[in-house]
C-alpha cells in the first residue's frame, strides 16, 4: 500500500507540474497564434464581436436576375432558419404612430410617406411637450397624419432558388453564412503596399553583415584577452567591458554626429559598421576560450601552428555553441533594431527603410485594415522565431561552459 501511495503520488505531482507548464505555455502561445490566424482574415472578419480565432469566408452565391453574386445569410422564415441572398442592404423604414396613440405603431418604407402638409409647410404637433412632425400614412386605404416614432434600416433578402420569395429584417443583426478559409494574399499586398520585399531584403542584409562582423571580431578579440599576454592587457579588458554600462540613449547624439561627419546618415553602412564591435560578444568569446585547455593549445604551437591556425582550426570548431548563442542574440537584435533606423534612415528614403520602418510607416497606411498590419508583423516575427528554435538549444551548453573561469 505504501509503494501504490508514493507512486500516486509522484503521479500527481508530475500531473500538476505538467499542467501548470503547459497552462501558461498556452497562454505564452496564444497571442502569437492569434495574429497568425488574423493575418488570414478579411477585414470584416477582424472587427468581428465576440472575436473568432479561425479565419471564415462569407459565402456567395448566383441569383437569376443580378448581375453580381449575392453574399448568403440565414433569415427567419416562418420560424424557420433558411439561407437567403442580399439583395439591398439600405432599405430605411420608419415606424409611425398618431400623436394620441403611440402604441398604435405600423412600418412603412420612408419612401412611401410624405410629409403633411408639403416638404416646404410641414405640419407639426405637441407630443409630450415637443415639437414632432407629422406623415400622411396610408393605413387600410386611409391617410392618416402620423409622428415618426423610430427609424432603421434593413435588408431585402431573395430565396436562391426563387427569387419573388422576399423576406426584410436588419442586416446587421443577421448571421452571414460562411466557411473555413485564409486568405494568404493578405501577405503578398502588405509587400505591394509599403515597399516591403525591399524592406525585408534590406533587413536581411543588415542583420546578416551584423552577426558575421560581430562573430568575427569577437572571436578575434575573445582571444586575444583570453590566451595573448601583452602589457596592460586586464586593463583594458575592463574598460572595455564597462561599456557595456552605458545606456544606448547616451550613444545617441555623438553617434549621429560621427554618421554626419563621416556623411553615412540615410545610409544602411550606418546600420551596420557601428555595430559589428560587441563587449558583449567580446567577453562570451573570451570566457569559453579560457576554458578550452591549454595543452591542446600548446601541443598544436609545438607542431608549428601558428596562433590564426589555432584559432581557426582548433578553437573555432570547439566554440560552436557559443559562437550560435552570441549569433542569435545578435540576429534578434540587428533584425529588431527600430530607435536607431528610425534616427539615421529618413521615413522618406524608403529604398534603405529596413522592417521596423516599413511596419511603422504601415500602421498608418492600414489602420482600417488590422489584418494587413498583423500580416506585415508576421512577416517581422517568423525569421528571429525560428532563428530562436534552430538555435536554443545551444544555449544550455554555452551558459554552462562560459564564465566558469576567470
């Protein structure tokens, strides 16, 4: 009995904590998930109350007699729910009563009253102490002078199959019939719309530059901080390290001077050359080389490599993790990088705009068409995400051979 209750349990407690995991993975999940079935919409779809998560097509459907097919929607016939075409949808309709009955209601189309008296000397009455005007309203072949009491509008709906079969009821109250179904051109007129095939191409090209430029000198700078001796070599390795402190808004304005002077604003090498030096990268390259052992090291100088051989033959295949850990960091954030475009990049100069820009410049052009903008940041968000699944599992390694040795 003692074996059956720890193994129960043990049971339950992996039951809650798997719950709970996948609890709030769900919830992590679901806004992503969201905006991805969204990008699939049509626009009335969005604005849709309650909000629906699938995309749904409004079915349509030829009727003898127009031109055009009529969307379907499901009437009240006799009690019966049927599918039925629109085929006006602004029909207005006025609800009259007497001045002295106004329980005494009828409806007429507002096209088929006329106002007592002339449009240019209507009459009017006192009802409830103001002013109403009055309608002559035919009623059972008598006209009879009536105070607009409501107004709507409706819709007038044929039967497909028989289309003097007529029924009237407010459209907005009724529920189109429709289907499952995207629509992935959403994405192909966001790229027609803001230059975004430009834009995406231009963000590509940074980030790539970016994350090779970064690799590169902080392979090369890791290692000379960590295996070459030279005076005041520690020094600078904490001064350069302390940079890292310096808040990016302090950067701001002698960084953009330097791009004025140099004559590099509105130009991508501003989104590139400055950041292909990292302190960051620096100093993750050079705690993963101080642990890699030096014997090898030394072995590999007494057969006569040289340190570049080393580097390049020893070193750099056995950093594979690191180097993937520093690479998708850095991918994120050249890929991510809005405030410094936004600065050096004229809104203007859309040829050199890179995917922050351009999806800036698109929630202003589709502001009436949220499922354009969520397809636009579909497109931002795809790349980094599977960069982030390719390379997760390196981090574990990295973080738990790095800065271990000082």
């Amino acid at each position: 009995m003692k074996i059956q209750s720890y193994r129960f349990l043990q049971f339950l407690n992996k039951f809650l904590v798997y719950f709970v995991l996948t609890f709030f993975a769900l919830v992590m999940i679901f806004p992503f998930a969201y905006m991805l079935a969204t990008s699939f919409k049509i626009p009335a779809d969005t604005f849709r109350y309650p909000p629906r998560m699938l995309p749904r097509n409004p079915e349509t459907i030829v009727v003898d007699g127009y031109d055009e097919p009529l969307p379907l929607y499901f009437v009240d016939v006799d009690g019966v729910q049927k599918e039925y075409a629109l085929a006006q949808s602004n029909i207005k309709v006025g609800t009259y009563a007497p001045a002295d009955n106004l329980t005494a209601t009828v409806e007429r189309y507002l096209t088929e009253v006329k106002p007592t008296g002339g449009a240019t000397n209507q009459q009017k009455v006192e009802v409830n102490g103001e002013m109403e005007k009055l309608f002559d309203v035919e009623v059972d072949g008598q006209i009879i002078p009536m105070i607009l009491v409501s107004q709507t509008t409706v819709g007038e709906f044929v039967d497909p199959q028989n289309p003097e079969n007529k029924v009237f009821q407010n459209v907005r109250l009724s529920e189109p019939v429709e289907t499952f179904g995207g629509h992935p051109e959403n994405y192909t007129e966001v790229i027609e719309l803001n230059n975004m095939a430009r834009a995406l191409t231009n963000t590509a090209l940074v980030t790539i530059l970016v994350v090779v430029g970064q690799l590169l000198t902080s392979v090369v700078g890791g290692y000379a901080f960590a295996r070459l001796r030279f005076p005041g070599r520690d020094t600078v390795f904490v001064f350069y390290l302390g940079t890292i402190m310096i808040p990016f808004v302090m950067l701001i304005v002698p960084l953009y001077q330097l791009m004025v002077l140099i004559g590099w604003t509105n130009r991508l090498a501003a989104l590139i050359i400055p950041w292909i030096f990292s302190a960051y990268g620096t100093f993750l390259m050079r705690q993963h080389f101080i642990t890699f052992p030096k014997e090898i090291e030394e072995a590999a100088l007494l057969d006569g490599a040289s340190r570049l051989q080393i580097l390049w033959q020893i070193l750099i295949p056995a950093s594979v993790p690191a180097l993937a850990t520093q690479a998708t960091f850095t991918f994120l954030y050249a890929w991510n990088s809005f405030f410094w475009p936004l600065v050096i990049i004229n809104v203007g100069n859309e040829k050199n705009h890179v995917l922050t820009l351009a999806l800036n410049v698109l929630r202003g052009r589709a502001s009436d068409t949220p499922n354009l903008i969520l397809a636009g940041a579909a497109i931002a968000i795809v790349p980094p995400l599977i960069v982030f699944i390719l390379g997760q599992r390196f981090f574990v390694e990295s973080v738990a051979s790095s800065g271990v040795k000082g």
